[in-house]
C-alpha cells in the first residue's frame, strides 16, 4: 500500500539513505536536477540538493531516516510540504487566504519578529507554540515555498527587525551582517532546532531584538559564534559562560 503525503516524500521510502550518493555541486550557477524530485540549485539554500519546491534540504531527510524516523512520521513532521504548487504563496487558500495572510504578515508588530525558514520542520513549529514563542515561516505564513536565497534578504528588510532561523549553512557569512535583521544558523540535530531557538533567545547576548539586530549567529551544542555589524572579530561565548 502506497504511504500517503508529497510525492517526493514517499520515494524516499523507495530510496533509503544509504542508497543515496552525494550528488555533485552546481557549477557556474547551473541549476542540476537530481532525478524527479530533488534538485541543486544555486539559489535555493546555496545550492545544496533540495526536494523541487521547497527549501527542505535532502540531508535533513536522511539524517531523519539515519535516525530510524519511518516514513509515515516524516510527512507528519513535514506537514505535507511539497504537495503544494510552488507559485501558491500561502498554501493554497487563493487570493482572499493570500490578502488575508499578507495582510497579517505585514501589519505592524507588537515585540519582536521570529521568523523560520521552511526547512524548519511542523513538530519543532508545535513545540515553539508549546513555549508560547512567536513565530511566523517562509513558505506558510509568509512568502512562497521553495523561495530563492536572493529574495529572502529583501523580504527581511520588508519585515519589522525579523530574526530568522535556518538550518542553511550558507547564510553564516559576515558579509551578511546587518542593522535590520539577524540571521541565526542552528546546526544542530532536527530534533533540537525548537529547543536551541529557545535557547538563543534566552542568551544574555541575544535575548532582546536590540541585541539580536545586525547579528549573524551560529548556535551549536558548543555554544554560539556572531559577527555583528560595525565591529571586527567573531564572537564566541560557551553556553556555560551565558
């Protein structure tokens, strides 16, 4: 019997990890298709392999499956990503669900901005509404699914002084620094992404959107590293230091 949820999920049931081979990175910008579902292409999530429409990156999904994660979790995890045209901006609810959903997304904010990027998995979304942290996700709420990296810094200006977190390497890049926004890198297992999120926001260094604004962070189970705008250096402080 066919394992209901996206297309490309379900495959990956025809295609365990260990089967799958490292597949070549995208050269002179080239976006590469890896087969029918996956593909690298240098303006989504930097070129790292990801399933066609989405920001969800094919190591996230194996290292689920590494862990024994079955199938049937997964596209419960997932919530279903990828079943959903890719120009459909909030999921598929027309153009009165998307002026409702812009609308919502662009009215004035009252405290800080959190904001997920769409490899951020719907159980560690649930766990952050356990913890009454706020939030809103590209691909959902805000934006479309499977937005390139070029657009997500421009929707950040657009935002009232957003911190967005991601699981994307490529985004830990000082050049990236500024006063407007902070970019939060979690390079941690799926399943602590919701709790380092919390952890980073109780930071001593991180814990107000003040302190949080021209910083790009790298939060590990070592602690954190930053840049910030306007000064030289990295910063790096152990969480036993916090």
């Amino acid at each position: 019997m066919r394992t209901k949820g996206p297309r490309w999920l379900t495959k990956t049931k025809e295609s365990p990890a260990n089967s799958f081979k490292t597949p070549r990175r995208p050269r002179n910008g080239q976006r590469i298709e890896l087969g029918e579902y996956v593909v690298a292409d240098p303006l989504i999530c930097h070129g790292k392999p990801t399933y066609k429409g989405t920001r969800i990156m094919v190591w996230q999904i194996l290292e689920a499956l590494a862990h024994g994660e079955s199938v049937e979790h997964l596209v419960k995890a997932w919530g279903g990503q990828g079943s959903r045209p890719r120009n459909d901006s909030f999921g598929g609810r027309g153009a009165t669900g998307r002026a409702r959903a812009a609308a919502s997304a662009f009215q004035p904010e009252v405290g800080r901005m959190n904001l997920l990027d769409e490899n951020i998995r719907d159980d560690q979304r649930m766990l952050l509404r356990q913890w009454r942290i706020p939030f809103r996700q590209v691909g959902k709420e805000i934006s479309n699914a499977g937005v390139h990296d070029d657009n997500l810094l421009p929707l950040l200006h657009q935002l009232k002084r957003p911190t967005l977190f991601t699981q994307d390497r490529g985004f830990f890049k000082r050049e990236l620094c500024h006063r407007a926004y902070c970019l939060v890198l979690l390079e941690v297992t799926y399943i602590e992404v919701a709790a380092y999120i919390r952890r980073v926001l109780r930071h001593p260094a991180l814990r107000t959107q003040a302190q949080r604004m021209g910083k790009v962070v790298r939060a590990h189970p070592g602690g954190v590293d930053y840049w910030q705008a306007g000064k030289v250096g990295r910063v790096s402080v152990k969480w036993s230091e916090t």
